[in-house]
C-alpha cells in the first residue's frame, strides 16, 4: 500500500545559498562520494549511472555534477538521519548491454536507489532488472517508452516528450502559424519517442508533415535525408535526436543551403547542440524545455552559483534535473526514514517538491512534471520568449 502523500516544498534559494560556500570546496570528478563513513557503518549507497564516455558523455557529465551537488548539500546537513549518502559513479557508455550489466551490479551490491541515465534507451534496458531487485530509479530519459510498462520503481526527473512536443507544436503551429514541417528524427529510443509524440501533435491538427525522415542512431552523413527536406521547402524542421547527432544534421543542413529553422526540445537547447553545430548554423533553433536558463528565478540563480563555485563550468538543464532527482529521493529517504526497495518507491510517489524544473507530483506513472516553456537560440544562447 502508498504511503500517505508527505507535502514537503523545498525553497531551493535557502538551501542552495549555503551550498555555494560547500562547493567551493568540493572535488569535481570524484567517482565516489562518502563522507566520512564506509557501507560498513551504514552509509546509503546511491548510484549515478550516465555516459561517462562516448557521444552522450556530456550528459552523463553534467547529470553526475548536478547528483553530487545535492548529495554534498544533504551531507554536509549531517545527511540522512545521521547516515551519510554514498555516491558512486558508473558509466554506462551510452550502450543498453553495459546498462544492463549494471543494473545487476547495483542489485549484487546493495545500492538502494538509481540517479540516471540520461538516454532512453539504456534506461529502458535497465528497468526489469532494477524492479525485480526493487531499486526506484529517477532517470533524466524523457521517452514515452519509460512508462510504458508501468513500472511502480521508475520516476522521471523531467516531463516526458509528449509534454515536449505538445508545447512545441502549440508555439509552431497555433502561434507563429508555420504549417509546412518536415520531420528528421533517429530510431532510438529517444528518437522515437519524439517523432511519435510530434507526429501525434501534428495529426491533431490534420496537418501531414512535408517528409518524415528517419536516420539511424550512429550515422553521420545526413545528405540524403536532408536533400529530401531541402527538396520541399519547409518553413520549419522538426528534429528529434541528441545532442552530437542533431547538430551534426543542422551543420550538415546549412551547408545544403536549407535555411529553415529548426525545432526541437531539451537537446536542442544545450551548448553542445550549439557548439556542435556552430552558433550561427544553430541560429533561431526553437527549443521546449523545462529549464530555459540560470536566470529565471532566485533559486536558479543560486543553483548555478554552487555549480560555477564547485565546477568551474556553468550549469544547464541536465545538470537542474539530476540535482532536481537527487533531491526529491534525499527528501522520500528521510521522509521514510530510509526505507528501501517498495516502501522508498512509495515516499518518492508521495513526495511533492518545488523544484528547478518546477512543481513535481508524481502520478501512478511516473511522471512528476508537465509543462515546458519555448526557447529561441539567439547569439548561440537558449533565451526565453517573450
């Protein structure tokens, strides 16, 4: 049976303004944090799991920074009920099989709870293994396909893409009225995830993209599917691919001489879409995210302070929604008293938090968030509308 909900509003600005003074502190690149204790004498062990190498290495780096930065917060407070948390990092190389691997790894080794990963299709992969151990995961994935399966240990720290893209497609069509969309998505499970969603969106307004183009996951030569959408002369293209891919399809673009704009969600809004791509090809790429910059509130603001001090590099979306996870799990471990396996999965259900990305409650299906806001790339930056 659920736990009684358990109303806990975490002002971020308080907590975080005595964070900036730890971070100065702290060690980046540590693989594993543990206070001054050992399992022995009952730390909680917590796993970070994210690409740590490979195309999608720089999410699995900002996503570890953003856990450590909370977990180092709840330590230095004397963590959980005098316990300290134990965070160890794993790199999963962006490779289903080696996530898999380690999901039997956490469940042989008695970790008691999962940040991470970033991509869909790991995460995905990871899930049986988890649930039959009873390890609640909070992953950064946003694909439709991690809840798919209704599994009761797995919550999302983000909105999933069908939030994405229905905010996308309010602002694309019903506001700035551009109706000629060609579509270019991967065959993961990202990707997927996003042509799915956008494709429904589109459909709700009897609108047929000009082409739908599907690439692969590793491919790096995009010609054929983007003379196809020069070919149609869309007002706008729909991507629906990371980081590296999708900024090497709009490098790629501009130098077939389409000039449309493109639109995307949360990795289109990132400075290695950006950098990958070249400011200028990425110019005016329109962008759904929950987390459209550091400036948007005080508690952003003091987030990205303690993440500057600790790192030395600026924080950004996946970043905010790993510290955002992060949190709401330290909060369910001290509201359940560090509880584990369904009794843990119960008090982050039951955990209500106002967050980075916003106000999460978490419904039978994992999903705790459901709105985004639009973004515009303007001078190679994520900037809001309006």
């Amino acid at each position: 049976m659920s736990a009684s909900p358990v109303r806990r509003v975490l002002t971020l600005s308080t907590g975080l303004a005595a964070l900036v003074a730890l971070a100065a502190c702290s060690t980046p690149g540590a693989k594993t944090t543990t206070g001054q204790g050992s399992a022995a004498t009952g730390d909680l062990k917590i796993a970070v799991v994210d690409a740590q190498s490979g195309q999608n290495s720089a999410l699995g780096g900002w996503e570890y920074k953003g856990a450590k930065l909370a977990v180092d917060q709840w330590n230095a407070r004397g963590g959980i009920n005098g316990r300290k948390i134990a965070l160890t990092l794993f790199d999963d190389q962006g490779d289903p099989t080696v996530g898999t691997n380690l999901a039997s790894k956490l469940a042989g080794e008695g970790y008691i709870a999962m940040i991470g990963t970033a991509e869909s299709g790991v995460t995905v992969a990871m899930e049986p293994t988890l649930k039959a151990a009873g390890i609640p995961n909070i992953t950064s994935g946003q694909s439709n396909a991690l809840t798919a399966g209704g599994d009761p240990f797995v919550f999302l720290n983000g909105p999933t893409s069908t939030t994405y893209d229905a905010t996308l497609a309010k602002y694309v069509i019903d506001t700035k009225g551009l109706k000629k969309i060609a579509m270019i998505t991967n065959n993961g499970s990202y990707g997927k995830g996003e042509h799915d969603a956008f494709l429904a969106e589109l459909k709700k307004r009897g609108i047929t993209p000009l082409t739908d183009q599907v690439v692969t996951t590793s491919q790096t030569d995009f010609s054929a599917a983007l003379t196809t959408i020069k070919q149609k002369n869309p007002d706008v293209v729909f991507i629906g691919s990371e980081e590296v891919e999708a900024g090497l399809i709009v490098k790629q673009a501009r130098s077939l001489g389409i000039t449309a704009p493109f639109a995307g969600s949360a990795p289109q809004g990132t400075p290695v879409y950006v950098n990958t791509a070249g400011a200028a090809n990425a110019e005016n790429t329109i962008v759904s995210s929950p987390y459209l910059s550091n400036d948007t509130s005080d508690a952003s603001k003091a987030f990205a302070a303690a993440y500057l001090a600790a790192y030395k590099t600026t924080a950004e979306l996946h970043g905010a929604k790993a510290y955002d996870g992060t949190e709401i799990l330290l909060t369910a471990l001290k509201t359940s008293n560090a509880a584990t396996g369904a009794k843990l999965a119960d008090a982050i259900r039951a955990t209500h938090y106002q967050g980075l990305l916003g106000d999460f409650a978490y419904d039978s299906t994992g999903v705790g968030i459901f709105a985004t806001k639009i973004g515009v790339i303007k001078n190679g930056q994520l900037t809001a509308i309006g």
